[in-house]
C-alpha cells in the first residue's frame, strides 16, 4: 500500500494545462515550459529514477526487455508521460473505486484531479504520438512534433488507458470521449507498425463496453482525414466488420443522428450506401437484413430511424434474388400465427393488442413510408385477403385499421390498371387462394375480439364450428369509400364491372346437377350466385360514392365501351339477369350526363341510342324503361336541370362543412363563399340553412375554422342583413352559451357591422343594445370583449350615438368606479371614449357629449396612481380631441378672415343717397 494523499498533494501541484477544464480557460503558453515545471515537482516527489519507473511499468504491462530497451525517454517529454503514467498507475492501483466502502470513497476534488491527469498525460501518451497522416488533421494538428515519437511507449501508453477506461467514475459529463477518441487513434496507428495482441483486446474493450455510437462516431471522423492507404484500409475494415457484429447497425444509425445540421433523409442515404454493397459476403447482406428488420422494430415512434431502416431494407432488397427470397420469408412468418397456428385450442390468445398493432404499423412503415424508399409494393398481393378480413374486424376507432387501410390502397393503387388489378380484384372475389403464387388468409377459427380493457383487442382461437367470414362485396368498397384514394376507387369500380360483364356472359352448362356433399352445394351456391351477388352488391355501394362518379368523368370511354358490352349481352339473351346491373349503370350513366354537356355530343354516347331505344322495347322492367326514356330525353336535347341538380354545388359544400377535419371545413366555407360572390341562385335561396351552419360551425375551437367563419358571416350580411345580425345578436346574450362561443360570435358582429359601414346605422339599436348589455356581465372576460367591441361600434357610428350617450357614460363611470374590479375590462371601458372621439367628424354636432367625456378622460389622465395602460387610452382621447379641435379653429379662421379697419366718421363722408321721405316728415 502507498500513501495516497501523497500522491493527490502531487496532483495538486502540477499544472494540467492540456485537461479540458483547464484548457478552455488557459492563456496560450509554451508547451515546454509546463512540461519542464511539472517534471522537476514529479522528480522532486518520487524516489526512483525514471529507468526503475519505466521497468515497474514494463513489467506491469508485461513489456519484454528488448521492447523496454527500445524507449527512449532522453526528451523531456517522454520523460514526463513514464514519470505522470507512473504516479498515476501507483495511485490508481491503491483505490478501489468499485467500492462502495466508506474508507474507499474519494472527495469530488480528488477524482476532479484524477480526471484532469488522466487527461492531460493522454494528450502526451496518445495524441502527440499518433500517426503522421492524423496529426494533418485539423483537430490534431496541434499536437505535432511535441513529443518524440516511440512505437513501443505508445504501445505501454495504451494498455494504461485500456485499464484506466473501466472507472467509470472518470466518465462524468464525458470527460473520457476524446481520451477514446486518441485511444483508437492510437491504436490504428501501432497496428501499421506491429501486430500485438494487446492491441487487438484494447480495440475489443473500446467496442465492448464503451458506447457503440461513440465508436462508429470516432471511426468516421478519422475516416474523414486524407490517409495512406495501409492506414484507410484498416480503418474502413473497422467500420465494416463492426456494422456487421451485434447492434452494429443501430449504433451506425445513432452515431450519423448525432451529426449536426445534416437531415435525415441524407443520413438514410448516407447508412444505405454503406450497408447496402455488393462487395458484402452473401451471409454478411442476409445477417444484415436481420438487423435492420430488428432496427425498424424499435423505432416504430421515430419518424427519422424508420427512414434510415427502410432505405436500408430497400437497397439490400436490390442487391440480389437471394436477399428477396430472405425477406420473403421473414414476412411470411409475421402472419403465421394468424394462417396458419400450431394450436387450435379455443379460447387460445394467439396475438395481444400491442403485437398486432405494432405489427401493422411495422408493415405500414416498410411499404408505405415513402414511394421510393419503402420496399414494393408487389410482395403485399399475397396478404391482401390476410389484410382485409383483419381490416375488417378491427373496431373504426383503431388507428391500425386506418394503417391498414393506407397498406391495402397503396397495393392496390400501383397495381397496373389494365390488366394486374383487374386479376387481383377478380382472385379476391372468387376467394380462391391455392393456385401459385398462394395467398394467405386468416385460419377459420381466427376470431378478433375487444379485450377487457377499453379500445382494446385480442386475437383468439374461436370454436371447432366457428366460420370465418369473407364478404368482399362489403369490406373491399366500404374501405375504399372511406379512403381519398378516389382514383383508385374509379379504377376497382371499372374493374369490377368488366368482371360482372364477364360473369354474366359466362353460360351454364346444360344438363340437371345431382349434389351429393355439403362441400357441392357450397361451391355450387358460390360459383352460381354468391359471387355475382357480391359483384352486385359492391357496384351498389361504390355507385353511392359521390367522389367516384366525377372521376369516372375521366375514363368515360373505357365505361362507355362496358356498357356496350353490357347491352349487347342484354339485347341478345332471352333472361333477364343482367337487369340489375344494368340498371345501376344507366342511372349512373344518366348523372354523368347530367354534369357533362361535352359528353351528351361524343360519338360514343350517340351510337348507344340505337341499342337503348332497342332495349326500352324489348325490356318489361318498368324500372329498365324509366331509366332508358331519362337517358333519351337527355341525349335528344329535351332535359333540363332539376333543382336537387342545381343545389347539388351547395350540398357538395354544406357536406364539407358538416366534416370533422378542419381543412375540409375550411374548404367548404370557401366554396360557400364563392357561391354567394357570384350569387348562385339556388345557394342565396337557402340562406337560413347558411346561417344555421355557420353558427354551428362557429363552435369549431380550431382558429383556421372559426376565423373563416366569421367571413362566410360577413359575405352572408349582403344577403339577408336583419336575419343575420339579429341572429348574431340572440347568440351573443345567451348566458347558457359557452364563453368562448360568446366571444367569437362578437367577433362576428363587429366584423358583419364593420363590413356594412356607415349603413349598419338601421341596425344602431340592436347592435348599441347588444353590446351594452354585455358590458353588464358578470363574466370578466365578456365583460371586456363587449367594452373593446363597444369601441369600435362607437368609432363606427358615433353620429348616432347621442340618444345612448348618457347610458354610456354611466355604464363606463359604473365600471371604473367599480373596486376590485376586472382591470382588462377598466381599460377596454377608458378605450371606448377614446374611440368615440376618434370617430367624430365635425366636434359642434357633438357639443353636449364633449364636456362630460373630457372631464372623465382629464381625471384618469391625472391620476397617478391609474393603471398605465388606462392612462394611455385617456391621454391618446385626449390627444385626439385636443387635434380635432386645432383643426375646427383652423377652420373656422380660414372659412372668415377677421380684417381690421380703422374710419373716422364724418370726414369726407360722400352724401347719401336721396331717400324717400318720412310721412310726418311730408307734413
């Protein structure tokens, strides 16, 4: 045992001038100076040569004689790393820093000091002795040519720290990270010179049980310096063979987020390019896959990591077939359970919430991040049925059913239209799974059921008798109508009524059917009228779909040509099984029609005259018939617009409006908007369902929404003036509304009074009377939203203010006499009088008002004690007055100049006029 408060008095009268808390302070000095000083203290101190020091350490450390031999310490700094290495290697050694011992522990000050020796002597040992071609680099070239380069002290400087960096007490606030950083410098530079198996264990500590990232982080800003290629090579060895080991990738992955100002989407580049090279071994890319795979698990809730894992999947998905066929498979096994389980026993949980729904979400991740980065979308046509039938019995409020739903589309959507949807749609009809490639769907005895837990599921094994349903004529168009993928849903529309011509035209075989099974009667059932019943029902619900009847206005042709085909089979065979299809079509037909006068004029619209009219004659269907004589009248020129088509624009945008999200409301209020600016007939006639709607929609707490409200208000006060304010006016006064409502609904009085002007004085007393009786609230913050409306209403019409002026008065004098009262509503009643002053035109009209608001305003002007925002409003009243009335002086004066003029009567005075005597004076 050694003394070691000796050795921490030596410690404290060295200078660390190269510790970084030292270091961000000092003032440049000479290097030589402080090594020079902090040498004669240690020789001073120790009582053994710097030859004995180095031989303990040697042997220590396990150095050979001939590796001893070979150090030099005749320069002053080696010297100083053998004396420093060795005090701190004797202090070290005596103190169990694992302890938790009370005779153990160490002051915050010593382990300060152990941290800043530490530091200091790596600077020395590792930095100042790294390879050439480091010591160019900007954040090196400091250190060079400090110390004397040595090969094998280096060497015995590494093993030091490789036994320092376990202390894990010296890692407070990352002291030790460049000390890493030198360490795996210095490391890289010996293995050029000399292949030591020490060298190799200190490299395995550094991955081990320090920080991965910091790792990655360090190799990568080495990697960053121009290098010899010996030196290049072994570093980009590194960084390959530690991507490939154990939770490489992800601390690849933290490493680069840790780099500043780069974005993520480069870093996803940046990891791709590496991970992602055809120079990997084919065992090396697959135990990649697995990695990131494991990657993407984790990161479900980080936006930034899933980019970087996608891309990564996808590129490795390039590279070969055999990486496709791996991550092939590994999908496969995410729905086995479901498929296909081991155990069927009832009532068996297979799958918890949280597993499913990070499941899917997964899957959201890797095919719909992005439409290039993700993995494509052509590996999800085998789980299509698997995806639908859980689709379907997920509850609506589930997230993962809106996942799902996006999964399901962006298949579907970048199938190609003519030919590959139309096969998908149709295999998912006929629900026939076993040709190649095999589709997988959920096993019959696969039930979904809400779990004790509220907005929760479970998926369990259902009993021997339970069938699974798979009604596709339900589940494939409720999905998509509940999508915005509106093209898509024109595209599987049209595919599905090719399939349903297809049916149709197929002709069963002759003869009587002898069913002997159960199975029989199903697949006869199913192939004879369930499928197309199905096809039925789906064309039913998607010719509901609003949004799929203007896009079909896109693909008129291709519709039209079905619906030749249709009517042709229709006029050549003698059932009538096809009627209800038909039907569908023609009245489909007719509102594209109806929207569309180019397409009344096409050729192709005009050649099916012929077939129609042949149709309505041969047709008993009275429903046939009706709807053949509307598509007549319409193609010859004889229909004209209904009214339910003319109001169609504002129920499309009432519909908008009644929506929950905030952008289609906000969108609605705009096409309501232009229908009033060009005076849409049908729209100005439906005004009272306008203000009712906007009313309701005023109760939006979205700001986006309620603010546009308020201009739909101000357009509709040209339509209807008294309906609206007084409407406006009721909302305003009522107390059982809620406040915020309240205040907005003032909010639109001020702006609909606003946007009338001066013509709103028919409407002084209501909107006076509105306002005033809201400053009488007890609510605080109404109270002073009607006193900051009331202001502006007085700016506006102060002419016609005098018969209120009075009541007014006493309702300002009542609020700011008030104690205790509610200081905003104080200052918006001071406002009041000075907006009132500022709407005045001519001050004579206003004579009987002026005195008493001077007066008021003079007296909280003066008042120091006043709150200052209210002395401000007084002192601007005053202000305004006190201009108004230079400019009425100034007025007058210039309107009658004042001329003085001096006369003296009587001197040359020029006679007067001869006037007309007086009656006595004629006397």
């Amino acid at each position: 045992m050694i003394n070691t408060t000796k050795y921490f008095a030596l410690l404290e009268s060295l200078t660390f001038e190269q510790a970084l808390a030292n270091k961000a302070n000092a003032r440049q000095t000479d290097a030589g100076s402080s090594i020079s000083q902090n040498l004669n203290i240690l020789q001073k101190y120790a009582k053994q040569n710097v030859d004995q020091q180095l031989n303990e350490l040697c042997t220590i450390f396990q150095l050979t004689a001939e590796e001893e031999a070979t150090i030099d310490y005749s320069d002053p700094a080696s010297s100083y790393i053998i004396r420093l290495q060795h005090a701190l290697q004797m202090l070290f050694s005596n103190i169990n820093f694992d302890s938790d011992a009370k005779e153990d522990l160490i002051s915050v000050a010593h382990l300060k000091l152990c941290i800043q020796a530490t530091q200091e002597l790596s600077y020395y040992a590792l930095r100042c002795q790294l390879h050439e071609d480091f010591l160019k680099s900007p954040i090196f070239k400091e250190a060079q040519g400090k110390v004397k380069c040595s090969p094998t002290l280096l060497l015995l400087s590494i093993q030091f720290f490789a036994r320092v960096l376990p202390i894990r007490q010296f890692h407070i606030a990352n002291s030790m990270e460049l000390l890493q950083r030198d360490l795996l410098a210095g490391i890289m530079s010996l293995r050029l010179q000399m292949d030591h198996p020490q060298l190799e264990a200190a490299l395995a500590y550094l991955w081990r049980h320090e920080s991965k990232s910091d790792f990655f982080r360090h190799v990568l800003l080495l990697k960053a310096t121009p290098l010899c290629a010996p030196l290049a090579k072994a570093l980009h060895q590194q960084l390959l063979g530690k991507l490939n080991s154990t939770q490489g990738y992800a601390s690849f992955v933290v490493a680069l987020q840790q780099t500043p100002n780069v974005s993520s989407t480069r870093n996803a580049e940046i990891v791709a390019s590496i991970v992602a090279r055809k120079g990997f071994s084919l065992t090396a890319q697959q135990a990649m896959i697995l990695q990131v795979l494991e990657f993407c698990s984790g990161s479900l809730t980080d936006a930034d990591r899933m980019c970087v894992g996608v891309l990564s999947l996808r590129r490795l998905y390039e590279l070969s077939a055999q990486n496709q066929q791996q991550i092939e498979a590994i999908l496969s096994t995410h729905w086995q359970v479901l498929a296909d389980p081991e155990d069927l026993i009832s009532g068996l949980i297979l799958m918890e919430h949280e597993e499913l729904c990070n499941r899917i979400l997964l899957w959201q991740h890797l095919f719909c991040s992005s439409s290039v980065a993700c993995l494509p979308s052509s590996l999800l046509i085998r789980y299509l049925p698997l995806l639908l039938q859980l689709y379907d019995g997920l509850p609506r409020e589930l997230p993962a059913r809106d996942q799902l739903a996006a999964i399901i589309c962006r298949c579907l959507d970048n199938r190609e239209r003519e030919k590959e949807l139309p096969e998908v749609v149709q295999r998912l009809f006929k629900w026939e799974f076993e040709e190649e490639p095999v589709w997988q769907c959920l096993h019959q005895r696969i039930l979904i059921l809400p779990s004790t837990e509220t907005n929760r599921i479970q998926v369990k094994v259902a009993p021997a008798d339970h069938q699974l349903d798979h009604d596709m004529g339900r589940v494939l168009p409720s999905l998509l109508m509940s999508s915005s993928h509106h093209a898509l849903t024109c595209n599987v529309f049209l595919a599905l009524l090719g399939f349903m011509t297809r049916q149709l035209q197929e002709k069963s075989p002759s003869g009587v059917y002898f069913l002997s099974t159960e199975t029989e009667l199903m697949h006869f059932l199913q192939h004879k009228y369930q499928l197309k019943l199905n096809l039925l029902i789906a064309l039913n619900q998607l010719v509901s779909h609003q949004p799929l009847r203007a896009k079909l206005a896109m693909h008129t042709k291709e519709f039209l040509q079905l619906l030749k085909d249709l009517l042709q089979q229709r006029l050549s065979a003698e059932e009538e099984a096809t009627d209800q299809t038909l039907l569908l079509i023609l009245n489909l037909l007719q509102e594209l029609l109806q929207r569309s006068e180019d397409l009344q004029l096409t050729e192709s619209t005009r050649e099916l005259q012929a077939q129609l009219r042949q149709l309505g004659s041969l047709s008993t269907n009275r429903f046939i018939q009706q709807s053949v004589q509307s598509l007549m009248n319409i193609l010859q020129g004889e229909w004209r617009p209904s009214e339910a088509l003319k109001l169609q624009p504002f129920h499309k945008a009432r519909s908008l409006i009644e929506e929950k999200e905030s952008h289609l409301q906000v969108y609605g209020i705009q096409m309501l908007l232009a229908l009033l600016q060009r005076k849409d007939p049908a729209t100005m006639a439906q005004g009272h369902v306008i203000i009712a709607l906007a009313l309701s929609t005023l109760k939006d707490k979205e700001s986006y929404t309620f603010l546009n409200c308020v201009r739909l208000f101000v357009a509709l006060v040209h339509v209807m003036e008294a309906e609206v304010l007084d409407k406006l006016s009721d909302e305003y006064l009522s107390e059982t509304a809620d406040l915020d409502y309240r205040l907005v609904v003032g909010e639109a009085i001020l702006k609909t009074a606003q946007e009338l002007g001066p013509l709103c004085y028919r409407y002084k007393a209501a909107l006076l009377n509105c306002f005033m009786h809201g400053s009488r609230s007890p609510l605080h913050e109404f109270r002073m939203s009607a006193f900051a409306n009331l202001a502006q209403l007085c700016r506006l019409l102060a002419y016609q203010v005098q018969n209120f002026f009075q009541e007014l008065l006493d309702l300002i004098n009542s609020e700011l006499s008030a104690t205790g009262g509610y200081l905003p509503a104080k200052r918006a009643a001071v406002f009041v009088l000075a907006e009132l002053l500022n709407g005045m035109e001519n001050l004579l009209d206003y004579e009987d008002m002026l005195l008493p608001i001077y007066r008021l305003l003079r007296a909280i002007e003066a008042e120091e004690s006043c709150d200052p925002a209210m002395r401000q409003h007084a002192a601007n009243g005053l202000k305004i007055l006190n201009d108004k009335c230079r400019k009425l002086i100034q007025s007058c004066l210039e309107a009658k100049q004042l001329h003085k003029e001096i006369k003296v009567m009587g001197i040359k005075d020029k006679p007067s006029a001869r006037r007309k005597p007086h009656i006595l004076e004629l006397n």
